[in-house]
C-alpha cells in the first residue's frame, strides 16, 4: 500500500519539510500568485483593448477572435521555449505567455459581455440624456460585468495551472517545487507544489466569484414569475 | 421624408399616427434628437435646440419606449432616479420625487427596492412613465407606449395617463398605430402618409367628422360615425325631459304627455326620482299614478357615458329610451333621435 | 527583475539542425522523439473516446446528467495539467508503477476527457427530435436509434470534439520532458540546459509544428470525409 505519512525512507510527504521548509514554500507561494496577477492584469488590459475595436469597429471582431485563438493554440512549453533566447529565463519570458493564453477568453467574454445589453436598454439610456460615455460606464459595464467575472475566473484558474509549467524557464512558482522535488528524487515537494496550485486555483476562483456576485446584486435572486 | 411643420400646443397631447413607413417614430425621435434631422429647426418654447448639447436636451425631455428599456441593474427606485442623479440633485429631494412619482404613476412603494424583472408588464411600463418624467420636463415623448402590454391593462394605462395629464399638464408626443387610442387620448392626431405627409392635423372629433381626403376616411374607418360616438358624452345632449310625469301630476296629464310624444310608454317621477315606466293600458282613471304597475328596472345611463353605450343601452329597452341617472336625481331623457341630432351639431370641442 | 539578458539566438543553428538528417535518426533523434508523442498522444485520445462516447451518448439519448455537464465545465478549466503530474509521480512511483509513463498518461487523459463527453453529449442532444420520433416510428429499436439515426447526426461536432481534444494534448505532452519522459519536449529541455538556444527554439519549432499539423489534419477530415449534409449541421460547442 501506500504510506501517506510517517517515518519511510521516501515517503509522499515527510512533514518535517513541511515545517523546515516553510519559507521556500511560502516564496514559491507567492512567486506563484505574483506572476499569476501579473499575466491576468496585463492579459485584461489588453483584451479590454482589443474588445474595444472589436465593439466598436465590427469587421475587426473576426480577426482579433482568429488572432487570439491562434495565440492560445501554440503549445506552452514551445512558447515559453521560444522566449527565452530573446529576454532569458526572465519573469518576462513567462509573463507575457501566460498573458497571451488569456487573452481568447477574456476577449471573447469582455465582447459577449456587452453585446448581451439589450437594444432598448441602450436607447432608453441614450434618450434619458446619457453622454456615450456615461452609458457605457453605468449602464452596459455593470451588466456584461457576469460576463467578464466569468472570463476572469477562467484567465485566472487556467493561468495558476500554466504557471506550473513556466517552472521550466526557471519561474514557475509553485511549479519549481515540483520540478526541484523531480530533480532530488524527493516526494514531498513534488507533493505539496502539486496540492498548493490546486488549491490555489480554486481559492482564486472562490474569491472572484464572490466579488462577483457581489458585483452583480442584481443578477442573484431566482427570477420571481408574475 | 419630405418637410414636415408642426405646432404643438403647450399642456396639449398630440399623437402622431399613420401606416407603417410614414415616419411618425422617425419625427418623434427626431424631438430630443435620436435622429438628427437633415434640415429645418426645432423649436422647445420658443427656443431652437436643434444644435447644442444633445445630452442636456434630452434630460429636458422625457422619454417612453415600448419595451420600456429599463435597467435591470438598478432597482426600480434607481431607475427613476437616473435623470435627477445625473442633475445633481440632492438625496432627499430625489428621494422625495421617487415617492412622489409612485403615487402619481400608481406605483405600489414596495416595489421601489425590487428589480425591473420581478414586476410585471403593467407595473414596468409605469415605471417607465415614472422614470420619464423625475426631472419634470416639460416635454414628454411616448413611442407606443402601450402596445407590449395586453388589451385590458392597456385600457387601463390610457385612462390613466388621462387622470395623469390632469394632474400635471405637460406636453405629450405619443406615436401609435392604433386609432382607437388615438381617438381617445390625442386632443390633436397627426395623421401622417407614407413618406411624411401630413394628411390631417386636428382635434379627434373633427378628423372622424370632416376627413381632409380620401385617405383619412380610409384610414379611420367605415364606422367613423360610430366612433365618434364614442368621443361624446350624454352630458353633451341638451336636456330632454321626454314623456316623463311627476307622480302628483295625474293620470290625466300622464295620458296627454304619452299623446304628445306618440309614446305607449309614460315615466312616472316622485320628488325628481326616477320610479319606472307606466303601460298606457295599466292607467286608471282615479288611481295615483304610484299605485300603477311599473317596469322597472329602468334602462339607464350616467351623464358620463359615452353616447355609444347610451345607443346599446337603448337598442335593448323595451321603452326606447334611457334614462339619465343624475346621482340618483332624473336627468331628464335619452333617444336614438337625440343621439343622431346631436352628431349633425357642430363639431365638438 | 522582469527583463533578463537578451542574448542574441542564432537561427542558422537553428535550421542546420533541423535539416541535419542526423538530428533524426539514431536513438536520440526526431523521429523517436515523435514517435513517442505521438504514440503516447493517440492512445490517450482513443482511450478518451471509448470512455466518453458511450457514456456522454447514453446520457444524452435519455435525457440524463444535465447536471454532470456543467460540473465537467467548470473542473475541465480548474486542471492544472503539470500540477497533476507531478503529484502523481510519487504515488506512481510507490506504487511500483515507475515514473513514466502513468503520471503523465493520467493527467494527459484528464485533459482529454472533457472536450470529448461535452461535444458528444451536446452533439446527441441537438439532434433534432422529430428525425429521432421518426425512426422510432419506423420501428428501429432503441440501440439502432441512438447508433443509426443519433450518432451518425451528430459525429461532425463529435469529430470537433475529438480535434479539440487532440490538439490539447499534444500541445501539453512537451511538459512530459520535464517530468523524466521523452517526446518533443526534450529538445526544448535539453536546450534550456545546455544553454543552446537554438536547439530550444529548434524544439518549440517541433511542437508547435505537430501541434498545427494535428489541428489541420482533423480539420481536413472534418472536411472532406463526412456527407456533406452532416458537415452542415456542425457547430463547434468547444473553441
């Protein structure tokens, strides 16, 4: 059978690693989300870019969805790859990857988002008096905002997962432990780097789904029939 | 479209009307500028806002859809309160204006914390009216308004919209393609032809009385006659006391009145009460006329019933006529023949 | 720090590698590389298919696990591949199971399955329900309803399925490399280690290049080889 615990030679988690070790984990930990924030932040602003033109220019919507698409198509590990001899074994090198693979989704959410205000929604808004900008900043946002927090959840969760791998250009984050635990023969790392982005993603994913649903007040009652 | 010129009084509600393509939703946009006309002026109390700020022209105006539009991120309460707030307004006096709409519109107040999808089709239509009107523009544009909502709280929108212009008197623009609720809101109908040619610009009555042309007869239909029935009141006959004696009057005068009108039929009064009508054959000489069998009850109408319920009213009593029920009092009588005399007067109001 | 050095690549390195006929052959060489993606790659998929396509069409035909649908959606995203993989090297490895090639088999396999259930369930439930009515009018019986009518409906969003699934995987097996195996990520590995970047521009060049090649290759045969009425009813329900 397995021993999970105790004393083995080689066991899966020798806790005393756990313990001694808490500050590489911690490190790598935060390594982790730094890198994880990085990618999304830069990933969101610029697909809210790129889902500006695609809105406002509608010819443009078919490229920019082919472009992104064929993005996320491209291997990680052929792209991490492929950085590295021009900005090294960088957190650049990991960063602008990982933003790249978020891009199809957040574009694609941001645009469908707000192509989901309805017709009449716009008109009243425009008829009351409302600048374009105004519009668009109180009225159409707040509703294609279920839209994009569900993109985000998406860019983030997938994004931790590849972080992992960017541990192969020596930036991995929790990814590293997993390599470095490969490297020694050494299970515990391996173990715990594994758990922790795991659970890691589903924590993030817990936390913006919160803030968005209590982004969205309105969009949580169970729609009362009348 | 070609040209079009058009006055419209102050306190007044024109509805603009007309087959489809005839551009009555295109010049109703064109007021606050959703559509940018290609020429001409518009004028808002003597004052040209066909250039300048368009956003602060339209918080200056109200605006109604039929789909209403309203916001479904914001409660009901936010929904009104979206001209005030972008007007700086105050909390409390926005406050204050929300409470107040409710009442006017018929708005329950606790459905001012709710959402637009958890009230029904009537309930957001008001809120629509409501939200048009927190600012208190003076201007007030309705395109169908209450065409998405079915026939009997349709009704019910119209007259209400009639009780609300009593109370605030502003001026209303309101496109629709249904010529009843023309005729009965509109003091002016627009009658616009395909292409926007003014066909007709006049009161309801006299667009069912003297269409300028072939296409407005057309347009408001072969039973013209019988709608403008509908636009006139009994309070608008003069008074006709018909074969109607006071109970102290006698059998004798009884039998002459019946002679003079050619009536089988006598009414019978007590103190300016209605009691019944009286047979020609139930009266006896020497007996009150109390005491004589009576057909009740009688057919009646108020004076506010439109002469085309007074004519339905009539064409089911046996007596031929109605009789008008004054808060209880006799208010004297109602015939076909009347009916008929009164559509070949002038022209109403 | 966010910028490294950016050391100069060298491209003619590059290609005189590739067209080397010597980088191919040998026990090291290209086409084993390939020969091990690919062979690990085509039986995760057809091990994904013949899981998932009875059991996504069996749900779908009765009307069953809406509610597993939606959870495969969400999990299908939360998948942290090289995670899963690492973790299941040490309990492969207590296990007697050795380090390749389970771990990596798994977590490919986990990648795999979603895209195939979701497209063959969806695909099953968009089929018109009047054609079915029909055929069971027509006295087929249940099996030959949901394999004759139901299936042969739907196998061009199944097919996309089955690319998607494809593409998936081997654009994520590279990671194999760094987890003890073999396959085309090795170039890359190797690259990194000895520091030359033109065999780890070499090596991404590889990947990406099956990579298209697999993508392209689905789409041909989505193409070409279905009747053309069941082409047109194809929607891809996954990207």
């Amino acid at each position: 059978m397995i021993p999970l615990f105790g004393q083995a030679p080689n066991p899966i988690v020798r806790w005393e690693y756990f313990i001694d070790e808490w500050d590489q984990i911690q490190r790598a930990l935060i390594e982790h989300l730094e890198l994880t924030v990085y990618a999304v932040t830069l990933g969101l602003v610029v697909s809210a870019g790129l889902s500006a033109i695609a809105l406002r220019f509608r010819r443009t919507a078919a490229p920019i969805n082919g472009v992104t698409a064929f993005l996320y198509t491209i291997p990680s590990v052929a792209l991490f790859g492929i950085l590295v001899p021009y900005f090294g074994l960088s957190r650049l090198s990991a960063v602008l990857p990982l933003a790249a693979y978020t891009l199809l989704i957040l574009v694609t959410n941001i645009v469908a988002g707000f192509n989901s205000v309805s017709p009449e929604v716009r008109e009243a808004a425009d008829g009351m008096g409302m600048t374009p900008a105004r519009r668009i900043l109180h009225v159409e946002l707040p509703l294609a905002m279920p839209y994009i927090v569900t993109g985000l959840r998406i860019a983030v969760v997938s994004t931790v997962g590849l972080v992992t791998v960017a541990a192969i250009i020596g930036q991995g984050g929790l990814g590293r432990l997993i390599l470095d635990g490969l490297r020694r023969a050494f299970w515990t790392p391996m173990t715990i780097g594994a758990v922790l982005s795991i659970l890691l993603a589903l924590a993030l994913d817990g936390l913006i789904l919160g803030a968005g649903k209590w982004l969205t007040p309105w969009a949580q009652r169970g729609r009362s029939a009348l | 479209m070609t040209s079009l010129n058009l006055n419209i009084e102050e306190g007044s509600i024109v509805v603009l009307i007309g087959p489809s393509g005839c551009g009555k939703t295109t010049t109703l946009r064109m007021i606050n500028r959703l559509i940018e006309p290609t020429s001409g002026r518009i004028e808002i109390n003597g004052k040209d806002v066909t250039h300048g700020p368009v956003a602060e022209l339209r918080r200056e105006i109200g605006y109604v859809i039929q789909q209403v539009g309203l916001f479904p991120h914001q409660t009901i309460a936010g929904n009104i309160a979206t001209v005030p707030k972008m007007l700086g307004w105050e909390k409390q006096r926005v406050s204050d204006r929300i409470d107040e709409l409710a009442d006017l519109v018929g708005l329950e107040p606790s459905l001012l914390d709710r959402y637009p999808d958890e009230l029904s089709g009537g309930q957001q239509q008001r809120v629509g009216v409501a939200r048009a009107l927190a600012a208190d523009p003076p201007v007030l544009l309705m395109d169908e308004p209450f065409g998405a909502v079915d026939p009997i709280v349709r009704t019910r929108l119209q007259d209400e919209l009639l009780e609300l212009q009593a109370r605030v008197g502003k001026t209303i623009v309101l496109v629709t393609h249904d010529i009843d609720e023309a005729l009965k809101v509109a003091d002016r109908i627009a009658l616009l032809n395909v292409g926007g040619i003014l066909e007709q610009y006049s009161p309801a009555d006299e667009l069912l009385a003297e269409p300028a042309n072939q296409f407005v007869e057309e347009f408001v239909g072969e039973d013209r006659s019988v709608k403008r029935l509908q636009l006139r009141t009994v309070a608008d006959i003069p008074f006709h006391r018909g074969p109607v004696v006071a109970a102290t009057d006698g059998v004798a005068t009884a039998r002459s009145i019946m002679r003079e009108y050619s009536s089988e039929w006598v009414g019978v009064t007590s103190q300016n009460v209605f009691l019944g009508w009286v047979h020609g054959e139930d009266l006896q000489d020497g007996l009150p006329l109390e005491s004589a069998p009576r057909s009740v009850p009688a057919a009646q109408v108020q004076p506010g019933s439109t002469l085309r319920n007074a004519m339905q009213i009539i064409m089911t009593s046996h007596t031929s006529a109605a009789v008008i029920d004054n808060g209880g009092l006799f208010g004297g009588v109602v015939t076909l023949e009347l009916i008929r005399a009164s559509l070949e007067a002038e022209t109403g109001p | 720090m966010l910028l490294g050095q950016a050391p100069v690549p060298r491209d003619i390195g590059v290609f005189e590698w590739l067209f080397d006929p010597n980088s191919w052959t040998g026990p090291d060489g290209i086409l084993v590389s390939l020969a091990n993606t690919v062979i690990l790659c085509a039986v995760v998929v057809v091990v994904a298919i013949v899981t998932m396509v009875p059991l996504a069409s069996w749900l779908a035909h009765t009307r069953r696990g809406e509610v597993s649908v939606s959870w495969t959606v969400t999990l299908s995203r939360a998948i942290p591949t090289f995670a899963v993989a690492g973790l299941l090297v040490p309990i492969s490895l207590r296990s007697g199971w050795g380090f390749e090639p389970w771990p990596i088999f798994i977590a490919l396999l986990l990648l795999a399955l979603p895209p195939i259930f979701l497209n063959t369930y969806t695909a099953i439930q968009q089929v018109d329900p009047g054609v079915v009515d029909a055929s069971r009018a027509m006295g087929y019986s249940e099996t030959s309803v949901l394999v004759r009518v139901e299936l042969a409906l739907a196998t061009s969003v199944m097919l996309a399925g089955v690319r998607v699934a494809a593409v998936t995987v081997v654009a994520t097996e590279p990671i194999r490399a760094f987890l003890g195996g073999d396959g085309l990520g090795r170039y890359v590995r190797d690259g990194l280690g000895q520091n030359n970047d033109a065999l780890v521009i070499a090596g991404a060049m590889l990947i990406a290049g099956l990579a298209g090649l697999t993508a392209l290759s689905f789409r041909l045969v989505e193409r070409f080889a279905l009747p053309d009425g069941v082409r047109r009813l194809a929607t891809t329900t996954t990207r």
